[in-house]
C-alpha cells in the first residue's frame, strides 16, 4: 500500500453521543491531524434533510449506532446510495451485537464494533491516503475479512501465528484458512466435531492461537 500524498478526510458523524461507549472513536475522530469533522447529526434523518452538499463532500461518514431499529432501512439505503464511492462504518454498542444475525440492516461491510472503531477508521485512512476503494455494500463476508486484516506494504509481519478453521462447510474453511494463510498464519481445518477438535487442542502447547468457528448447524455436544 503506497501513500504518495497526504490529504484531509472529510468526516461527517451521525447519532448520539452517550459520553462512554463511542468515546475513543470520537476522541481520535477530532484529534487526528488527517481528518476533518465537517458536520455532525444527531439522528439520521436529519443528516439527510441537511445540505446534500454535505454528504457530497463527506469521504467518510461514521455513524453511532446505540440500540436496534435506532435508524430506518429506507434512510440506510439512502445514505448507503449517497456514500456508494466513499467510506461508510455503523459503529454499534453492545446492545446491537446480536443485529448482524437476527437482523441486517447494514451491510456486513460496514458493521463494526465500538471498541475497535477506532481502528478500523485508521485502516481505512490509510486505504483512503492510499487512493484505494473501500469495501462495496455488496462485499461479502470473506471480502471484509480480508480487507480488515490487512497489512500495509511497510509492515510486515514476522511471527507466525498458530490459527484454526472449525466449520462443516468445506468450502468455508479453504477459504478461510486461505485468508489466514496469507496473514501469515499457519493453519489447521477441522470439521465441527467435539472430538476431532478435542484431539487437536490436546496436542497444541500454543494458548494464544487465533480460531474461527462456523456453528451453522451445530448439533449434539459442539
């Protein structure tokens, strides 16, 4: 990832503040010398009321996301058809974790917790200084995986780490451990088998190995 020029990001920053669970992020969003806050909206539809030229200048727009169901699917499609070719990130509290699996309303591409926004905001700046495109809303979830584990071109990892793939679906975890591989991970594939994985984690001294873990049609004692 080359960096020929620095420039200014423009940020516009929707939802409310509670004083805690989006502290980092807006602490970095203000101070970072690269980015420049140029509106702030407490509530969705009021952002998309204001000047349009605000969104049309926006090359990011950070939302904070507090409960379920805080904004309107109709108003996410507009401001995600708005922002098709800029940088889009719902930063969500704890109490929309479960969102992404009972129910989407942001794209899997634009999801993020709170507490590693921050982050995420400097990867994609550095995407941004970098003139590269950021992640489509159509991106699928291996094309966000990928996306946000990657590593600048002047920072190379040195240690190998241990990383697991457990899921039935054979072609999840090829995937997946293609992905981890190329992080630099040496990887096993195990199916979702209390024994298989039982056996395994019995032979491994590393407590530290990274593990992803598909329980789609978990079943017995997994």
């Amino acid at each position: 990832m080359q960096i020929t020029q620095s420039r200014i990001a423009n940020v516009v920053i929707i939802g409310r503040d509670d004083g805690q669970t989006f502290r980092d992020l807006l602490q970095m969003l203000r101070r970072n010398e690269q980015l420049r806050v140029i509106a702030e909206h407490q509530t969705l539809s009021a952002a998309l009321k204001a000047e349009t030229g605000q969104t049309a200048l926006a090359d990011f727009v950070i939302v904070l996301q507090s409960w379920s169901d805080e904004f309107a699917q109709h108003e996410i499609n507009d401001l995600i058809g708005r922002m098709i070719f800029g940088r889009v990130l719902c930063c969500y509290g704890p109490w929309c974790t479960a969102d992404g699996r009972s129910h989407e309303l942001w794209p899997v591409a634009f999801r993020v917790p709170a507490a590693s926004a921050a982050s995420l905001v400097e990867l994609e700046l550095l995407g941004f200084q970098a003139d590269s495109q950021g992640l489509f809303p159509m991106s699928a979830g291996e094309e966000v995986f990928a996306h946000r584990t990657q590593f600048p071109d002047d920072i190379a990892p040195t240690i190998r780490t241990n990383a697991i793939v457990i899921s039935d679906d054979a072609e999840l975890r090829t995937t997946a451990a293609g992905i981890l591989a190329a992080l630099n991970c040496e990887c096993t594939k195990l199916p979702l088998s209390a024994s298989a994985i039982r056996g395994h984690l019995a032979s491994q001294s590393d407590n530290n190995m990274v593990a992803i873990i598909d329980l789609d049609g978990a079943k017995g004692d997994v």
